[in-house]
C-alpha cells in the first residue's frame, strides 16, 4: 500500500538499509527505513491517514517518523536532487537522489534499496554491487572517505562483521587502520563511542566484537587499561554464554544492560581512579559515573563474601545473602567471573527461582504470635527465609513454628 500512496502523490518510495540487507540475508528485521523521492513528510502523514497511528517530524532533516497503531515505527526520509560536493577530494557530480542518499550510507551492504510504486514493485536497487558483498561476505565501504565522515563506523563494521559472519574487506580494513592512526577515533564525542559500544554489547557474540576492536588497536587508545590479554577474553566470551543463557529463560521482568556486564569485564584489572576516568572519556554523568563504580564495589564486595562461602562450604541461603542486592546485572557478571560450579549453579537458582519466591509468613503473623512490632520482625522473616532457602521450612506450618522459636 505504501507504494500505492507515492504514486498517488507522485513521488518514488523505496525501502532502504538493513531492512533490505536483512530480506536478502533471510534474517527477521522489523525496522522499515523508507525514502522518499519527494516530500517524505507528507508521505508519512498520508501512510498515518490510512493506517491510523501518528506522525513525529524532523522539519530540519525533512523526515519524519511515522509509528503505527500496533506500535511499528517507519522511518521516512526525503532524498533531494543534489550536487555531491563532499569530501572535497572528489569531483562534483550530479546523482539521482536516491542513488545520492545511498551513497552517504555506511557499508554497500547496507546501501541497497527496493522500489515500492506499483509499476516497479519490488524491483532491487543496487547501484554499488551490494549483492556481490552479501555473496562474497563481505564488508566494504562505499568511498574512501567513509570513516573520516563518521569514525563510528569503524565500530559499526566490527559489529555487522561478526553478526553475519562477514570479514571486513582489505581496502576497508586499511581505511580503518588509516583512521585508527590517524587518531580519527580521537574526535569523536564520548557519548558516540558509548553508544556504539552499547549496540555492540547487544550482539550475539559481542566478545568476538571486542577482540576486533583490539585488533584494530582502538580499546588501548580509548583507555589503556582497557588492553585485552588472555584472562580478560576468557571473562568476556563466558559473559556471552552467560547472557545467552539468561536470554533463554525469556524471564518477564526488564532485560538487563549487556554493556554494563562487558564494561566490568573489560574494566576487571583497572582501578577506581582508572575507571573514572574512562566513564568520563565516555561522557558519563556523574550519576552514572557513581552508580556504576558503586555497582563494581558491590559486586567486588559479594566476590569476596562468596569466596568465604566457598571457603567454609556454607548453606545456600548465605550465598543468596552475598549476593541479593545486587541486580541482574551484577549477578551475571559473577557467574560469568566465577570458576566454581556450586557458585554458578547457586546463582542460576537465586535468578530464576529464589529471587522471586517469598514466605507464607508475613509481619501480620508475628503480631498474632504476640511479637512486639520492631526492628526484630525483619530478622525473623530474614531468618524464616533464609531457612527456607535451605529447604528447612517450607510449609507455612514449619515457618510459624520457626518464627515463634
Ligand atoms: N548509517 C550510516 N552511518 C552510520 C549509521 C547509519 O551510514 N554511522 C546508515 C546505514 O546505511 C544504515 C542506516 O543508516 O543502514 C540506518 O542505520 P541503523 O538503523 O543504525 O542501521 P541498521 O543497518 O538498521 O542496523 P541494525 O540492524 O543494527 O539496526
């Protein structure tokens, strides 16, 4: 319908980016980039008249986006008939527009396009030879000056490399050792970098993402601490099957943030002072700053109380009290960093079990026990839990008996 729309008003639309890549690649993506021949924001306020929905407009940047009744969002853009006269190195040509707006893309593979009016319908646009990249697996840059414009985009090839299995083609990997001496990465603001190492975080296998951007010597120039040895990439690649594992349990409550889990990874052999300065690199807020040193302080503080769990093979309600402040978060990281079977084995059950399940008892029947209201009440529950942690009490009938003593 959407190709019935731009004919109506007499524009061309196309579907672009990584919803086409992902089409040819057979891989599920829901996010429709569409771009328009013409005025992009009326296309979306005529989309948003038949399907319902609203529109949100970015006049600056003629887009618009237009999100659904179901809560899908489509992103509209608007390609203009221009003069290419950036970067300055090459001749001033004139393109089509949506030949134009896809060569200011990142990768070919992300630069293909699908025509949507109706006499076209479907037909595939590939103007930089996109689907032989998508054959040969390859990553590859449109032009030459790729990452002078945008050096994220060292990161962002890392990251779609190691998602499709790809390899980052010769030309492009000197273009990123070029910008990577150049110091390129050096301009970019901090907020940039760490939402790039967000959406890498994300990935699958994210462990085998930082280890490229090792390679291409980037986490020694963001901190040098961050350097990777062997002990470093052992901790990360059990941080990605630890996440994968928790992924599996589909548990209902929010997801926890992977990056938090591979920056205490990456973070493991720094200190405090050390750490504060590569948040404030990554332009941190002090908030954030602190929480997130808090969360390693905790963390490091639990570690150390496990270890004497371990040390006098204690019951499985003290390893839950090590450890119940801490958020998801932190909990994956310590399975991940632990070494001991009964640790993580302990914590899987505390995630997906204990966390959650409370007592029958509540501090209503205390009062009926004739107890006098006060700081004693949260001991007793403490203990009354913790007992049925350990499989001592778990009948009401057992926990009231227990609270009583
Ligand atoms: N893009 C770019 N340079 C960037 C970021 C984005 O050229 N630094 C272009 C890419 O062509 C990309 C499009 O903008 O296809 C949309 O960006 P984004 O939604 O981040 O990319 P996707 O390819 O959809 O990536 P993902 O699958 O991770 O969502």
């Amino acid at each position: 319908r959407a190709g019935e729309i731009a004919e109506e008003l007499g524009v061309e639309a196309y579907v672009v980016g990584g919803f086409v890549r992902d089409l040819l690649l057979a891989r599920p993506n829901l996010d429709m980039d569409i771009v328009i021949e013409g005025d992009g924001i009326a296309f979306a306020n005529r989309l948003v008249q038949e399907y319902g929905g609203r529109v949100k407009e970015h006049d600056k940047f003629r887009t618009a986006v237009a999100i659904l009744p179901d809560g899908r969002r489509i992103d509209v853009a608007t390609a203009r008939l221009e003069y290419y006269e950036y970067p300055a190195a090459l001749p001033t040509v004139q393109l089509s527009s949506i030949k134009m707006d896809l060569f200011r893309r990142d990768f070919t593979i992300n630069a293909l396009a699908v025509r949507l009016n109706p006499k076209s319908f479907g037909k595939l646009v590939d103007f930089f030879d996109a689907q032989r990249d998508l054959k040969d697996r390859n990553i590859r840059v449109l032009h030459s000056l790729s990452f002078v414009e945008d050096p994220t985009r060292i990161i962002r090839a890392i990251r779609f490399e190691q998602r499709f299995g790809f390899r980052i083609g010769g030309q492009t990997e000197r273009l990123i050792k070029n910008a990577v001496q150049m110091q390129f990465f050096q301009r970019l603001t901090g907020s940039r970098i760490f939402n790039e190492f967000k959406l890498l975080c994300e990935e699958k296998n994210a462990s085998r993402c930082i280890v490229r951007l090792e390679e291409f010597k980037l986490l020694g120039q963001l901190h040098p601490g961050l350097e990777l040895n062997a002990k470093k990439i052992g901790l990360l690649e059990k941080i990605d099957e630890v996440l994968d594992w928790y992924r599996l349990l589909f548990l209902p409550e929010p997801e926890p943030d992977p990056w938090m889990i591979y920056l205490l990874g990456l973070c493991s052999e720094m200190n405090d002072a050390e750490v504060a300065d590569l948040t404030d690199r990554l332009n941190f807020s002090k908030r954030d700053q602190r929480e997130f040193l808090s969360l390693r302080e905790s963390v490091s503080t639990a570690f150390n109380r496990i270890g004497g769990w371990i040390s006098r093979s204690g019951p499985l309600s003290e390893l839950c009290l090590a450890i119940e402040t801490l958020p998801a978060e932190g909990l994956l990281y310590l399975m991940a960093r632990s070494t001991r079977e009964e640790v993580r084995k302990g914590i899987s059950l505390y995630l997906t079990r204990l966390r959650d399940e409370g007592i029958a008892i509540t501090g209503q029947d205390l009062r009926r026990l004739g107890l006098t209201p006060g700081p004693a009440y949260g001991e007793i529950l403490r203990i009354v839990r913790a007992a049925r942690i350990d499989g001592q009490a778990e009948a009401r009938e057992e926990q009231l008996a227990l609270a009583r003593r």
